[in-house]
C-alpha cells in the first residue's frame, strides 16, 4: 500500500490546527487534530502516528484523507441521525410556566411539583409524554433545578415558638 504523505501545510492552516488541537473539550476532534499535526509538521507515518494516539492505522488514514478532502471541517463527526426530538418549544414554553406555579393554583391535589408530576401534568396539558428525566434536563437548561421540600413544623398557634423552645429544653436536661 502506497504511503500516504500530506502535502506540507502553510502557517495558517497548522495556526488553525493548533487551535483547534489547544482549545477543544471534544477528545476525538483533538485526538483528530493531532493526527494532521503529526503528519504535517513532523512528516510521521500513519503507523508511526497510530501508536501515538493509540488508534488503529486505517483510523489514521481515514482521518487523513478526510482532512485533505474536506480541511478542518472533515475532522468533526458526521451527523448521524436519530429520532426526531418529542419535546417541542410550546412544551418547553408550558414547563417553565407550569414549573413557575404552585400546583395548588392550577387545582391539583399537592402542594409541590415532583418531576415526576410536572411529567404526568404536562402529558394531560399538551399530550406529549416524556420521562421525568427529560423533564429534569429541560429544567437544567433552563437554570431552574427541583430539590427534595425541607419539612418544617409550624403552628398557627400564637404560643408555638414558645412551648417548641419549653419542649426542647426538657428534652436537654
């Protein structure tokens, strides 16, 4: 097989490799960039460059040639698909909404919102039903995060603070 050589790169675009390789969170697109860069600026094989980044020698031309093909934008994946996305911009609109009233406003049974609830509420509001998970990474996204309710124990007697306080001290001794 003949060797594959990648022809020498001018400044900008190992400027523009450099970059990409200091500045991304992405491991597989830096992992991609340092490929060219060992091509391009130390002349190194895909054998040689392979047992650097621990990937297999046709990885290595495969990326390579993507990279001559198509330039830095041939490093990042490629789309691949999925299914289409159920929660919709209305659904997220009426989760924040929702989320922002106290369920007992909107004539329900409880007095706080679990994900689970908001899920089950918002199946009956918009018929899209997602998981309480989901629920929770749309909740994230939008700064908004439920914690477990902190029980308190109250009364509305006047004398309350006083009697706790009384009850706490014999408690003590």
């Amino acid at each position: 097989m003949k060797a594959l050589e990648l022809p020498p790169l001018d400044e900008a675009h190992l400027s523009e490799l450099d970059t990409l390789y200091r500045t991304t969170h992405e491991v597989r697109l830096r992992t991609r960039a340092q490929m060219v860069l060992l091509a391009a600026e130390q002349q190194l094989t895909a054998p040689a460059i392979a047992v650097i980044v621990r990937e297999s020698t046709e990885t290595v031309r495969r990326w390579l040639r993507r990279y001559q093909a198509d330039g830095i934008a041939g490093l990042s994946d490629a789309y691949r698909g999925g299914a289409p996305a159920k929660v919709t911009a209305t659904y997220q609109e009426q989760l924040l909404f929702v989320v922002r009233r106290r369920p007992r406003s909107l004539d329900l049974p409880y007095s706080l919102w679990t994900l689970q609830r908001l899920a089950d509420y918002l199946a009956e509001v918009t018929g899209i039903r997602v998981e309480d998970e989901t629920v929770r990474l749309h909740l994230k996204a939008a700064g908004i995060v439920l914690s477990r309710p902190q029980h308190t124990i109250s009364s509305p007697d006047p004398e309350y603070l006083l009697k706790k306080t009384r009850l706490k001290r014999r408690v003590m001794d």
